[in-house]
C-alpha cells in the first residue's frame, strides 16, 4: 500500500510539472494546470466508479485493473471479498455440523427469542413438546401453559431445572433447564427422565419393602440370640465366642434396619404442615447426655446452646439428624478428641455446629459424604458399627427443614460440620 501511494504522489507530481511547463508555453499557466486538474479526477472518479460497480456486483470476478494505489486497493478489497466468503463457508458449515449435532441428542434443545418466542429447535424438541413448523415465532408459554412452567420461564436466573408432567402425555416427566445468552435469548433444554423417576420410585419401594421385612426375623434371631445367652456358662467356650459375634452382627442388622427405615420414610412422606418448635437446647442436651455415656472418659463433649432457640419443625428427626452427626464425631476419631457443640443465632437463621480435632477427612471425600452407603474408610467404618445412611439421613432431615449441611475438614486437624435452619421472618443476630 505504501508502494501505491509513492506511485500515486510521483505520477501527480509528475503531471502537475507537465502542466505547468506546457502552460508556459502556450502562455496560459493557470487554465492549463485547472484544465488539467480537472481531467485527472474525472478519470480518478471513472476507476471509482468502475471499482463500486464491481463491489455491487457481488461477482466473482477480478477486480477491474489499476495501477498506483488505486490498484492496491483494488487487491486489498479483492482479498478481504475472498476473506468474507470464506468465513461465510465456514459459518454455513458450523451453523450446518451443529445442527447435525443437535439433531443427534436426546435432549430437546430449543431457541427462545428474548420475548420467549420460539426461534429453532431439534427434532427431539419437536417429539418431546409436539411442535409444528408453524409454531415457529409462537411464544412458548402459548404451548406450555402450566403456571410453574409460565413462572419458570419468565424468571430473571435459572438456578434450579424444573419437573412437570408432559402437558401432552401426563405419564411421561420432563425436566426443563434454561440459561441466557446474546441479547436476552434463551436456550431452553428438554430432557425426558421418565425412567429415571421411575427407578427411583422403585428403588425407594424396594428399600421401605426390604427394611420392613428385615425386622421380623430380626426380632426371631435377637430373641433366641438372648435366649441362648442365658445360659451362656453353661455352654462350651466357642458357643460363647460364636453367641457373642452373633449378637454384634445382629445388632448392626438391626441398626441398617433402622436407618433404612427412617430414610424411607423421610424419601417418601412429604415434611408435615403442622410443625410444633423444638426446643434445641433440650434436644441437643439429651442427645449429648447419651454419647457421654457411650464414649465414657475417651472423648471430651461440650455443649455450647443460646437459650430460647427454637427450630420449627419433627422432634424425632432432628434428634435423629444430630445424633447422627454427634454419634459419627465420636465413633470415627481415636479417644482424647474434643468434641464441641454449639447453637447460636445468626443473621441468616439458626447455626447448630459439631466440631471436633481428631483425624479429619480428605477433601477428595466431602462432595459425596451424603451419599447413601458412601463410607470413608470401609474397615474403620465397619468397625464402627456405621452404615454408611447416617449422613444421608442428615440432609434429608435438613431438607425438610428448610436447612443445610455445610461440611469443613482438614486431615490430621478435625472437621466441622455446620447445619444452618432458615427461619422465616426470625433473621436474628448476627453471628460472631
């Protein structure tokens, strides 16, 4: 370009001279030089309008010939022209390889504009939501007019995906997802999780059946277990072994038994509308009353309670959601740990917090410690009479009492797990 543009200014220079000198000559200087300065731009003007003739022709034709900086930008516009078709081809066949992709998917994928109306969608979108190609521009909460779903669409965030029942096949639950892009545009994903809702009902079927009919011969075996022991001198040595381990494998049956039962029931009853406070202190007191008499003089247990701390809400569940975590501070750290416990009022609702200094807990672990019959260390677990449902246990509970389990650890100094109750209406004070 600047080559041209030397080129440009020598062949104006060299013209303006010309001009100049032949004016002299013929004794008119001045109307020589306008004459022509004049023709010079009419024939700039004419290569100009050649050049735009060629750009709206939008031919694949070269550009029309020039020289000087003319003909460099001639080539210039030629090379970006073969630059912009090219991303054009390129776009056309991303544009093209996504919707390969898309059509590919289980899931439903559809394109809201940012007035909610639809602007594309896959053909499972189309089998899912029963959509035509003249629903195209027909706002979505047209087609899907359950109020869940108007609400859910029509919010500012999307944290939480949403289930319904197909508005077109009641048997069939569809789960929504939705996340904004560009100007305001949706992108909303459909997925059919009929089959997975329905394993799960199964399998919560089939632990409430299994843990029910665990407890008949349960109680068969722990009645002649207690018969036999008693006489227990009189029999041989390894009857007394083998009774022994009997009875501790009976109890930890029993004790499965037991959780899966309460878990059951947390799975599949809804959190009662009629909820009385519990008095926290008083529970938490009574909780640490009977892992004092389970841990003897092993583990230090202290209790730290605000008065008049009350969460609305099951007895039964929270005591079994605190023993749970007290129960598990005592059993998996070694003797001469401290155990603290404490209750407060915070900003955000009510704070119950057990901490202990024993061994902590690999950061790799916590993610899944709620998981049912996740265990950190099966042997230690095992030798601690634990089944692996008492976390678990936990965060239902908290769930259906508008709480949640936060848990903090660090191997070799102790862990903390904090359980905070939302109470409506109650924010209280601030806590240190």
């Amino acid at each position: 370009m600047q080559e041209g543009l030397r080129t440009e200014v020598q062949r104006i220079a060299a013209l303006a001279l010309f001009l100049v000198l032949f004016g002299w000559a013929n004794g008119y200087p001045l109307t020589t030089l306008l004459v022509g300065g004049t023709a010079y731009m009419l024939f700039t003007l004419h290569r100009i309008n050649r050049l735009y003739a060629w750009l709206a022709s939008d031919s694949d034709d070269l550009p029309p010939e020039a020289s000087g900086v003319w003909g460099d930008i001639s080539d210039y516009l030629y090379r970006l022209k073969k630059r912009i078709e090219q991303a054009k081809r390129n776009y056309a066949a991303l544009a093209l390889r996504i919707r390969q992709i898309t059509s590919a998917l289980d899931d439903g994928l559809v394109l809201l504009n940012a007035d909610l109306s639809l602007d594309w969608w896959n053909p499972t979108a189309t089998e899912l939501l029963n959509l035509r190609d003249t629903d195209k521009g027909e706002a979505i909460t047209n087609l899907i007019r359950n109020p869940l779903f108007v609400h859910f669409i029509q919010a500012d965030t999307y944290a939480q995906p949403l289930e319904l029942n197909s508005p077109y096949d009641p048997a069939r639950i569809l789960q929504f997802s939705a996340g904004k892009f560009g100007r305001g545009e949706v992108v909303l994903t459909i997925r059919d999780i009929t089959r997975l809702r329905n394993l799960e009902e199964m399998r919560k079927e089939f632990v409430a059946n299994i843990s029910h009919e665990l407890r008949t011969p349960l109680t068969v075996l722990t009645g002649y277990i207690e018969t036999l022991q008693g006489d227990l001198d009189r029999l041989p040595p390894h009857w007394q072994r083998a009774l022994k381990q009997m009875e501790q494998q009976a109890g930890r049956l029993n004790v499965l038994t037991e959780d899966l039962v309460m878990l059951s029931r947390l799975e599949s009853t809804s959190p009662s509308p009629d909820r009385t406070p519990v008095d926290l202190c008083s529970l938490l007191n009574a909780i640490v009353d009977g892992a004092r008499v389970l841990c003897g003089e092993t583990h230090t247990i202290d209790v730290k309670c605000e008065p008049g701390l009350n969460i609305p809400g099951e007895s039964r569940e929270l005591h079994s959601a605190f023993s749970n975590l007290i129960f598990n501070a005592i059993k998996h750290n070694p003797e001469g740990c401290n155990i603290d416990i404490s209750a407060k009022k915070t900003e955000k609702g009510i704070r119950v917090r057990v901490a202990d200094d024993g061994i902590g807990i690999d950061p790799k672990h916590l993610p899944r410690l709620t998981e049912r019959f996740y265990r950190v260390d099966d042997s230690r677990a095992t030798a601690s009479g634990g089944t692996g449902l008492g976390l678990a246990i936990v965060k239902h509970v908290l769930n259906r009492h508008n709480a949640t389990l936060k848990i903090r650890s660090t191997l070799g100094k102790g862990s903390i797990f904090s359980c905070l109750f939302k109470i409506p209406g109650n924010p209280g004070k601030r806590g240190k």
